[in-house]
C-alpha cells in the first residue's frame, strides 16, 4: 500500500482500486465536506470498505460515529466493537474511547479492570488523557491499589504532552510527596520513556 496525499482528485482512484490508506482518507474527506459536500453515508460506506479490511484507523472512525449516531444510528455497542477492532491493534485513541466506554458502562457491561487495562495500553503509547486518567486512578486508589508515586509519574508525562490539568494534578501531588517518593517517581518516568515503543504494551 502506498500513503494516499490529501487531495481528493490523487485520493479517490487509489482508493477506488482498493488502497485502505486511501479509503480511510476518502472516508475523511466525505466526513469532512472540506472538498466534497458532506456526505457521512459516502463516509461510512469508505471506512467500512478500509475497516472491513482490517485498518485499524478505519475501523476507529467508523467507532466514532456509531458512538455519536452521525450518518448511522447511534449504537454505542457497535462503537465498542469497532473500538476494540483498533484497540486490539495498538490504536491509542480506540484504546481510550474503549477504556471510558468500560468506565461508564456504555456500549458494554461496566468492568473497571478492563477500564484500567485500556487506559494503561493507551497511556503506555503517551496518550495525554490516558495518562491523566491512569494517574488519577493511583492516587485515588479508584480500580487499583494507591500509589502515590505511580500517579505523580502519569501526572508528570500528561503535562509533559501539554495537558494542563495534568500539569496541575503534577504540582498538587508534589506538595504530598518527599524527596524519595520525588527521585523515584522521575526515575520510573525516565525508565519509561527509555524504552523502545514497541515493547510497551499495545504499541
């Protein structure tokens, strides 16, 4: 397969002779109404000929507009379904939809470990959210034991990819941490990020 450009005019042919990069993108495009006139129906029916195929962007997008019922009915379950297709091949974003989605018990039954899971795989990728939410889940000992030095290591890699509330959770925890629980928390930090990215979990 060969990476489709932007422009509708190079995408559409490749896409039309069976590239699933280029018909995720098509799809993207009919989603978008940037180039086209919207048209979410022509998006679905390209992210299902890409997802149908295995790509795992494809199957994420078409999650996302089963969860919101644009151009479908809305259905939370075939959202999960299409989450956990992608999820199950590494992508973050679906790793994180799929890990609220068993948080909140929407579209599958409520299962804080495999919410925990899920946002573990995500936040192991360097998804800001997804180490927000695993920080927080450490220091209020919510689905897992307290750990007050595991939570300020996610807080600080959340801030660390912009993420404000991550960097303030960061400074709140600080003030209830010494200067141990400070140096081992940065070397859990600097041990992490040193590890090639295919070695951590769903990467």
């Amino acid at each position: 397969m060969t990476a489709p450009v932007s422009d509708l005019a190079e995408v559409k042919p490749k896409a039309e002779a069976g590239d699933s990069l280029a018909e995720n993108r098509l799809g993207e495009i009919y989603a978008e109404g940037k180039q086209v006139r919207q048209d979410y129906p022509e998006a679905i029916k390209w992210y299902r000929k890409a997802a149908d195929k295995g790509f795992a962007k494809a199957e994420y997008n078409l999650g996302v507009l089963y969860e919101i019922g644009q151009g479908v009915p809305r259905d939370e379950a075939e959202a999960a379904r299409w989450y956990r297709k992608a999820a199950d091949q590494g992508h973050s974003d679906s790793q994180y939809n799929l890990a609220a989605m068993y948080g909140l018990g929407r579209g599958v039954k409520r299962d804080p470990k495999e919410a925990f899971k899920w946002y573990e795989r995500a936040a192991e990728q360097g998804d800001a959210l997804a180490c927000y939410n695993l920080a927080e889940r450490y220091e209020r000992a919510k689905d897992v034991g307290q750990d007050l030095v595991e939570a300020y290591k996610w807080h600080s890699l959340a801030a660390e990819r912009g993420l404000k509330d991550g960097a303030v959770a960061k400074a709140n925890l600080a003030r209830n941490l010494n200067s141990t629980q400070l140096a081992e928390a940065r070397r859990r930090m600097e041990e992490f990020k040193s590890r090639p990215k295919a070695n951590r979990p769903g990467a």
